[in-house]
C-alpha cells in the first residue's frame, strides 16, 4: 500500500466514510444522549422531523431513523475536543437514562461508551488518532467470525478498490479498510462473531461508481438498485476458489456516487462545553 507525500496510506476508490446508521425508538431519548451528552449538532437543514433525524459530527453524520435498535457486534469511534468535558456532560445526563442500556467508563486513554439502545460507542480525545477534525467518526469496527479478516480485506481491495492492510492485535487478526481521510472499517476477529446484517449500515462515497456496481451485480449482491447516485449491497462473498458455508460476513452498505446531492455538503457543529447555558453539573 502506497503513501502520501504527509506518511498517510493512499486511498483507492473509496473516499469518504459518510455517516453511519443507528435506529432508535425514540428521538426525546437520542437528542438527549447524542445532542446534549455527546454534545454533537442536529442538522438543521435535512430529515428535520419525526421519522429520522440527522447528527452532524464534524463533517460526518449518525442517522437516527425510527426503528427497532438490534444489538451491534463492534464500536464506533467517535474524536472529541475534550473527554473530560465529555464525561462531565454524560454524568449529567445519567440520571435521566436510568433504565436504559447507557453507560460510560474510562478505559485507558479512551471512554467506553454505550447508547440507551446497547450499541458500543469508544470516544477519543481529538489528535489521540491521526486527524485534524476536532469532532469526527474515524472508525467503524466490526466483530467477525475466526479466518474471515483475509477474505474481507481482499474483498475491499479486488470488488471496491480500497486498499486494506492485516494486523493481528492481541492475538485477533484484524482487517484494515482504508475509505477515506483518515478513516477506516476495521473488521475484527472474535470467536462466535454473528454476522450484522441490516442491524446498522454504513455510508461511502466512491470514484469508479458505475465499475464496482457492476462487478457486485456480477456477484448477486446488489439488493437495492442504483437510485440518486446510490445503492446498497450488504454480503461480502469469499474469494473464488475459497469454499464458505456462506458470506465472509454481512454489513449493509450505502454506496454514493461522488456525484451524490450530500457530497461533502458543509455541515453545521458546535463545540459543546459544560459551562455553556443550561448546563447543570454532575452531582
């Protein structure tokens, strides 16, 4: 895998990790842990109403349609400008989630989250991973069956043209997927990992649109067909010659033109901090 002229790995024909997709049952409850516990921004331009609702992070997003939350096997990392003043607002919170699957816990250099719905969240102190964006989503990581990390990172470098690198991290061999700007899918081996199917998705912009959505129809997994510059597949097939009970694993994903009416459309954040109005202290 080549670098760039700053150390960082090229990008191949994936080039932006767009936002991720989380259901929630209930839009109070995820303005209170994503809006005012994580201090993100609700777009106020898109899916302002009451059947999704868009979270600007940085230039990137979580969308939070109604629907029914089914556990995630992985985490999203999240950068922030201070963990500190993260923790303090969450604490604040706390109260007002009691009964819900939320907790939050110093773990290393990092906190370890978890939303009122159970998914795993690992927050950053912005700078602690390679990025300028005060507020981002640098990676998704997803928990997947023992020997599929291979098959998976060659997937993403022969079908999309992203490249992908192997590491083996305490013992789990883990696939690195290079799709954009310092942002990567990570695909971690675990024993007993269950594939994810349609539990979540993932959005990427792509050069070379029309090229990958035809060597994925060539493999049957297209199951939503190109509309507005986008369409979906969710089965990663093991490599020909490669004999499988089935998908390496299942994630669905939301593939974009960068022809795509959102590309790069500038988003609005702030920058929250416990001393701003309203804010009540952790007792």
């Amino acid at each position: 895998m080549g670098l760039s002229l700053n150390g960082s790995p090229e990008l191949g024909n994936a080039v932006f990790l767009d936002h991720v997709n989380f259901p929630v049952t209930d839009h109070r409850l995820a303005t209170l842990f994503f809006i005012e516990g994580l201090g993100f921004t609700r777009d106020p331009y898109r899916n302002v109403g009451t059947a999704n609702m868009w979270v600007n992070v940085g230039t990137q997003q979580f969308h939070l349609p109604i629907g029914r939350p089914l556990p995630f096997a992985g985490e999203v990392a999240i950068a922030v400008p201070d963990l500190a003043e993260l923790a303090g607002r969450l604490g604040a919170i706390a109260g007002s989630l009691e009964g819900s699957e939320f907790s939050c816990a110093e773990d290393g250099e990092c906190l370890r989250i978890v939303d009122p719905w159970g998914r795993r969240l690992r927050a950053y102190r912005a700078g602690a991973l390679p990025g300028r964006n005060p507020l981002a989503l640098p990676y998704v990581e997803f928990w997947v069956a023992s020997g599929a990390a291979t098959g998976i990172a060659d997937f993403y470098r022969r079908v999309i043209g992203a490249p992908a690198e192997l590491s083996e991290e305490g013992g789990e061999p883990t696939a690195h997927v290079f799709v954009g700007p310092h942002q990567t899918l990570r695909y971690r081996e675990k024993r007993d990992a269950e594939p994810s199917g349609h539990v979540l998705h993932v959005c990427l912009y792509l050069t070379h649109f029309w090229e990958i959505y035809e060597a994925m129809r060539e493999l049957g997994i297209v199951y939503e067909e190109v509309a507005n510059e986008q369409f979906r597949f969710c089965d990663m097939p093991a490599p020909q010659g490669v004999t499988s009970n089935g998908p390496l694993y299942s994630i669905e994903h939301e593939m974009r033109s960068v022809y795509h009416l959102d590309y790069r459309r500038p988003l609005v954040n702030r920058i929250a901090m416990t001393n701003e109005p309203g804010y009540v202290a952790p007792r």
